[in-house]
C-alpha cells in the first residue's frame, strides 16, 4: 500500500536559525539605510549653502564675567571668540576670553556680553569673533557695494582706506563675510582698502542651477568677477586672502583664470587645498573607519556635481608650475577640518614663493584668535614686502 510522502517538519532548531538570520538581514539593511541618511547629513556640511554653523555647545554656568561650557576643541582653544546662544526667540552674542579653569569635562573662560547666558542655552564659540556689520562690530565706516558676475549682482562689503591695492576677503564653508572682520582693522589700518565678497549660492546672493557648495570649481568665477570691480573702481592691484573653502576659491581662481597678473599676493587661513586629504583627516579624526571616506567622497561629488580630482588646488599647482605670486599661509596646529599636513606640502614644494606660519594650539581658522599679535605681524609684515 502507497502511502503519499508528507513533507518533514521543520526543527525548531532551525525554525530559530531561520528567524535568526532573517533578523540579521533585516538589522544589516536597517544598519546600511541609517548609515546612508547620516552620510548624507554629512555631506551637508559640504555642499549646504550657510553662513553660519549651528549651536551645537550649550551653556553649564554663567555669571556677569564668566562662562563655563563642555570642554569641546573650540571652546578650550586659547584666544579670543565670539559665543552666541539662544536668549528667547532671539541668538544674543558676547566674546570669550581667557582660560580660567579647565577639566576633562568642562572649561570656564573669562566672558564679556551684555547679558548673562541661561544655563542649559544651546550655544557656540565661534572663530569669526564678530556677528554684524564693519560699523556695528568694529566701528569701521564701510559701503554695501554690489558685483557683477554671471550669476548676477554680489552684495560684498567694502571698507575705504587710504592706498590702492585693495584685499578681497574670501570665506569658507559655514562662514559669512563675518568671517573678515578680525583682519579688517589691521589691513585698512595699513592704508588696504577691504572688499569682503559673497559668491555664488551664498544666503543672500545670487545662485546657480547647482544651488549649492563646488568647492571653488565653479565659485572662482564670482573671484574673478569681483577682482575686475577692484579693477573698475580704482584698485592698482589685489592681495586675495581666503579662508578654509575661500582659499580653494583663491587657487582655482589662480590656476585657471585667463589673466591673474593684478594679484600683487595671496593670503591663505587654513585652505581646503587637496579635499581628498581633508576628508581622510576628518574620518580620523572622528574615530571611523577608513572606508567611510571614499563613500562620503562620492556623496559629495554626486550632489556637488564636482570630482574632488578637479578641486585638487595642490596638483593643479604641481601641474602649473606652482604659485605665480607670492604666498602667507597661517594654519594651526590643532585643525580637525584641513589637515596641516596640506599647508606644509604646498609650503615645502615651493619655499621660495610660499611662507608657512603654524600656530601652536589654534584649531581651524582660528590662527588669528589664538595669537593675533604673531598673526597681524606676519600678515603685515608679508604686505609690505610686495
């Protein structure tokens, strides 16, 4: 007698291996999707339009004259910052000063504001010291002036002095025309008539089809545009001074514009000159693993539109012949966004055109606030040798 063959049941031990594998599957591809989002929020920091970072500190205590905070790398550099913090619907901002106490866990400096920061407020130290205008900040009578470039009309700063080679100041990544400021009073002081620009894509200024961050390759041309202004309007020649992002700005500006023989010297403050390199040193920095560089790179080169290949300010030097003009380049020691090993390639590849001045204990662009004695010296010192 036939009997019809019923299939064998399935173990539980199996049942088990089975769920456990699907849990697996399903745990690997949630792990790729909330790695994938947090990549790409990363990426924003590279190619968002802002010009300003957000408050990512918080207030521990306060008084009239002083100001405790999370022992973070901005909030422990020595010098002089600005900090702002939330004050109702409204961000207020002082400056911070010396170190008064410092731990593992928190730092007291000494503080100068109008007001008392709350404790719990979400706050930030800032490299850019100042948040308003010349006049506001620094009682310097300044022009709301406007560029031509492609993209159309630049609104740009501009500060009279009394020579005519005129510094065009260029920012970086989450940086304004604020970011200027802390040099203006020496540059005009020394007889250089300031023109402190946005570019391409900035809050308040003209955009492109892209809309966002190109890593110099496409913002140059706004450079270009806004040296011709200078030109235009009485300048006998130009010292380009860019900072992080605004120094890639200056070099691409340098290695591809048809004419650049106006600029008399170029000032870089912790310049984004190989990206490649400043990506490697960030994931590093953070304690990642290293394949989540070449993964964050083709992010931002999907959404920029840019191949960091041709944002490589430092290969397109090796190819030109390197600098044409005389170069100062200020970097600190402890910058975890461009690494200092850049600056000193560039420097040591052409120690004749390029002057390196490291800053012991600065973190990025923050040269100026951690010695601005040594800074204004050099930088002064570099402008009256052209």
């Amino acid at each position: 007698m036939n009997r019809t063959a019923r299939p064998r049941p399935i173990s539980r031990r199996k049942r088990v291996l089975a769920w456990i594998g699907a849990s697996a599957a399903l745990l690997l591809l949630a792990g790729i999707a909330v790695g994938g989002v947090l990549l790409w929020r990363a990426s924003d920091l590279l190619v968002k339009p802002v010009d300003t970072q957000p408050l990512g500190t918080s207030i521990v205590e306060a008084t009239a004259d002083t100001v405790t905070l999370p022992a973070e790398a901005a909030a422990t550099s020595p010098g002089v910052f600005g900090l702002d913090w939330e004050c109702g619907d409204d961000i207020c901002h002082g400056l911070v000063g010396e170190i008064l106490e410092l731990s593992d866990e928190q730092v007291t400096r000494v503080l100068d504001a109008s007001s008392v920061p709350p404790v719990g407020a979400k706050a930030k130290v800032s490299v850019t010291v100042y948040d308003e205008d010349p006049k506001a900040a620094l009682n310097l009578d300044f022009e709301e002036v406007h560029y031509s470039s492609e993209c159309g009309p630049m609104p740009a700063w501009f500060v009279p002095s009394t020579g005519s080679v005129w510094v065009i100041q260029v920012h970086g990544l989450g940086a304004g025309r604020a970011a200027g400021l802390r040099s203006m009073p020496a540059l005009t002081g020394a007889g250089h008539p300031v023109l402190d620009i946005t570019y391409r894509n900035d809050p308040g200024a003209p955009g492109d089809e892209n809309g966002g961050r190109q890593l110099g390759v496409a913002e140059w041309r706004d450079l270009e545009a806004a040296v011709q202004y200078a030109l235009d309007n009485g300048a006998s020649g130009v010292v380009l001074f860019g900072f992080s992002m605004g120094g890639a700005v200056v070099e691409q500006y340098l290695n591809r514009a048809a004419d650049t023989t106006a600029v008399r010297g170029v000032i870089l403050d912790s310049p984004a000159l190989d990206f490649d390199a400043a990506l490697d040193h960030v994931v590093a920095g953070l304690g990642l693993p290293g394949w989540i560089a070449p993964i964050e790179r083709a992010i931002v080169e999907s959404r920029s539109g840019v191949a960091f290949a041709d944002a490589d300010s430092l290969a397109q030097n090796l190819a030109n012949g390197g600098p044409r003009q005389p170069v100062l380049i200020f970097h600190g020691t402890r910058d975890s966004i461009i690494p200092l090993a850049s600056s000193e390639e560039f420097a040591q590849a052409w120690p004749d055109e390029v002057e390196l001045v490291v800053v012991d204990d600065a973190i990025h662009t923050g040269a100026w606030n951690t010695d601005r004695d040594r800074y204004e010296t050099h930088m002064l010192a570099f402008l009256a040798r052209l």
